[in-house]
C-alpha cells in the first residue's frame, strides 16, 4: 500500500484524495466518516492524508471550499446575462444542474459542517449566491419602483427554494431539471408581478 502511495505524483495523490474524500463525505457526512476510512478507501496510509491535509478536517476544508467554488461560479455565469427572468430561470437551471451533475458534492454542501470549519458550508453558499441574485432583484425592483432596500429578502427566498427543491429532487429524480426550473421560476415571476408595493399582513393576530 506504501509503495502504490509514493508511485503517483505528489499533484495527482492530492487530487485522487479529494475525489475520495469528496464520496466518503458524502454518504458518512463529517463526523460519521474516519481517517481509517478514507486511507481505506484511498488505498494509502493514515501518514500520506496527514501529510497532503493536515487531517480529515483540512481534507473536508478543501472539498467544501471547492465545491462552493465551483457551483458559485456556475450560477455567476449563468445570471451573467438576459432579461431579469431569463436570469432567474438561468441561475436556477444552473443549480440544479450542479445538483443533478454532481451529487456527492451538493450532499456534502448540504452535511452539517463541523463548528471548528471556517466555512460555513450550505449557509455560506446561500449567502454567496444570494448576495449574487440579490443585485437582480435590486435592479427590477429600482425601474418598477419599489423599495431596493428589501431585494435581499426576496433573493434569499428564491435562492432557499431552490435549495430545497434542489434537496427533494435529489431522492426522486423527476421530472426533469429544467421542467423544475420552469415551474420555480413560474411561480417566483408570477408572485413578483402582482406584488403590492407595501406588502402587510392580510390578518392582525388576536390578542
């Protein structure tokens, strides 16, 4: 096992333990998998995930930052351009797409992260997009005159739904991605056009 360890590159060692770790994390989540574990796994020893990561930790550090790399980036591209619904519905498709294309990652996003990360996993991601998703809003908002100030609560909403969507979709796998982007959107858009400019409680709560 120690020889099979030293035969690969030190680049190419690195990467085939994020790919691994990025599967056991996956389906074991971060407390439920072990170093013993992933050297299993890897065909390698205990010493050789230490020296590349430091520990499980700073394996599991790398993945989570990576993946929210990789899946922000996507979404960044794909609301890059067209008009505020196309952008929706783009960004959209682009999520579930990663979720759909890359299920270990989303499954790892989505596992609790350990308190000592300094990321923040599937809540930092949110944030990142929907600070990203935020400015659409921010500009429909100013041209149809309504107050930009509250864009963010309706960016975060949008990007919490199709997370959770996104969630559900992973066990079912039906109907097909862009059939769910298409009734998200649908549903945000047309929630969005018969906005009142003051929203308020329809029903005071008694006392």
């Amino acid at each position: 096992m120690t020889s099979r360890a030293q035969r690969l590159p030190a680049s190419a060692r690195r990467a085939q333990l994020i790919d691994v770790g990025r599967s056991v994390f996956a389906r074991r989540g971060y407390e439920g998998t072990s170093v013993e574990e992933l050297a299993e796994v890897a065909k390698v020893s205990k010493p050789v995930i230490y020296e590349h990561f430091g520990g499980k930790e700073g394996l599991y550090a790398v993945i989570v930052d990576r993946e929210m790399e990789y899946v922000v980036r996507r979404i960044a591209e794909a609301i890059a351009v067209g008009t505020a619904r196309q952008r929706v519905e783009q960004g959209a498709i682009a999520f579930l797409m990663y979720v759909k294309d890359h299920p270990d990652g989303f499954a790892v996003l989505a596992h609790d992260t350990p308190v000592t990360s300094a990321r923040g996993g599937m809540s930092s991601l949110l944030n990142d997009v929907a600070e990203r998703v935020g400015h659409i809003f921010l500009t429909s908002f100013k041209s149809a005159g309504y107050d930009p100030k509250v864009a963010p609560i309706y960016a975060h909403a949008l990007v919490g739904m199709v997370t959770f969507v996104g969630q559900w979709w992973t066990g079912v796998r039906k109907p097909p991605v862009e059939e769910v982007a298409a009734h998200i959107t649908s549903l945000v858009w047309m929630g969005l056009r018969h906005l009142p400019k003051r929203p308020e409680i329809s029903s005071k709560r008694r006392k």
